[in-house]
C-alpha cells in the first residue's frame, strides 16, 4: 500500500502526477531463464529469486506515481503484486519498448519507462525525468554504466527512435542518440547508473544502502 507521504512527496515534486506514469519492465522469475550470468554464483532458483526482489524494488522507486508492470509472460508472482500488470508487446525489446511508451502516451501526458534491475534508480531520478519533460524535452535517457540505459522518459516518441539499434550490446545508449538526433526530438540525459547483470554487480547490492533497500523491497 503506498503511503500517504509518498503521494505527497510525487506531488511536490511533479506538478502533472496525475498525468504520468511510470512503466517498470521486467522479465518474469523463471528459474534457469532470467539472470543467467548470475546463475554461477547464486544457482538459477537464486537468481529468480533475486529477479522477484528487483522487481519489488523497482515499484517501490515507481511507488507515489501511477505505475504498471508489463512483463514478458505470465507467472503467478506477479499475482502478489499491488499493481497493474501487462504484457509486453514486440519482437525485440525495442519494440517492445517503443509498444509501452506509444500506448503509454494515448492515456497521459508522459511516460517513464525503467528496467527491473536497476536499484541505483532512485524516485529523484524519475522526478527530474519527469520535470525535464515538463520543461520541453522530448525524451530523457539515464546511461548505463555498461552502454545502454536504465530509463527513458518520453512525451514524444517514434518507433525510428528504436531502429537499428544492437540491444544488449556497449553502443544501445550511443545509437539511441543517434536515432533521437534523426528524428529531431530534444533529449536530456540524466546521470549514469549501474545495473544487475554480472556477477561484479552482485558486491554493489551488499553495500548497506542497496542491502537495506532490497530487504525493505521483499517485506512487501
């Protein structure tokens, strides 16, 4: 249940709260099949088990704002949920994401669009998304520190912005503004944060920051 002084902190800080929303993207906990460059050191039940505590703690980042899941199938976590859940749509994550942020924008007025397995995300960084829209741009990007990058936030979007673009590879983020420059949107970058995926990541989760935050995340 979100809390009343989280609704007011959104609020503050984003003027248009009831007209955005914020879509978390995630792949759903299927042992063997989801962070499997985890697997060797936490065991594949391990790594979906993580996969469930980034989820958590990505709608607790989303909480205080509208927000939805879309995910890539269905799973009965997701049933433990106190959010909206929908497929994802597409044939590769670029449309799959272009497909979110396009329906997205037919109900509100924009969109901020996360991965799962990004917990340096803080609530600040989708509000400063969100604000930079409201000033005039027409998407924002958070970097990854490994090529590509944790969040988009739109109020324009093209399908062009996802062409030809190597997903999963170092140059996701530096072909994006490549695309974003051909279509002539105005596009912010906010700063760079880090991701799950690798087994180096799994010592930044234990530093007492994300280590009380992932815990507060599976009480949920």
């Amino acid at each position: 249940m979100r809390s009343a002084s989280r609704r007011s902190a959104w609020r503050a800080s984003t003027p248009i709260r009831a007209e955005s929303v914020v879509i978390v993207f995630a792949r759903a906990p299927l042992a063997g099949r989801v962070k499997t460059r985890l697997v060797p050191r936490l065991g594949a039940a391990g790594a979906a088990r993580l996969q469930e505590r980034l989820i958590r703690a990505a709608l607790r980042t989303a909480s205080g704002a509208p927000a939805e899941l879309q995910v890539t199938e269905r799973h009965r976590f997701f049933g433990t949920l106190l959010v909206e859940v929908r497929p994802q749509r597409g044939r590769d994550l670029g449309e799959r994401m272009h497909h979110a942020l396009r329906g997205a924008l037919r109900r509100h007025r924009s969109a901020v669009l996360i991965g799962a397995d990004c917990p340096a995300l803080t609530p600040a960084d989708l509000h400063r998304a969100v604000r930079l829209l409201q000033g005039g741009s027409d998407v924002v990007l958070a970097p990854a520190a490994d090529g590509g990058y944790a969040l988009i936030a739109a109020r324009r979007i093209s399908a062009a912005v996802f062409a030809d673009v190597e997903w999963g590879s170092a140059q996701v983020l530096a072909q994006t503004m490549r695309n974003l420059e051909r279509a002539r949107l105005r596009h912010r970058l906010l700063r760079t944060v880090w991701d799950v995926d690798r087994p180096e990541d799994l010592e930044r989760l234990r530093s007492p920051r994300f280590s009380s935050a992932m815990r507060r995340a599976a009480r949920r």
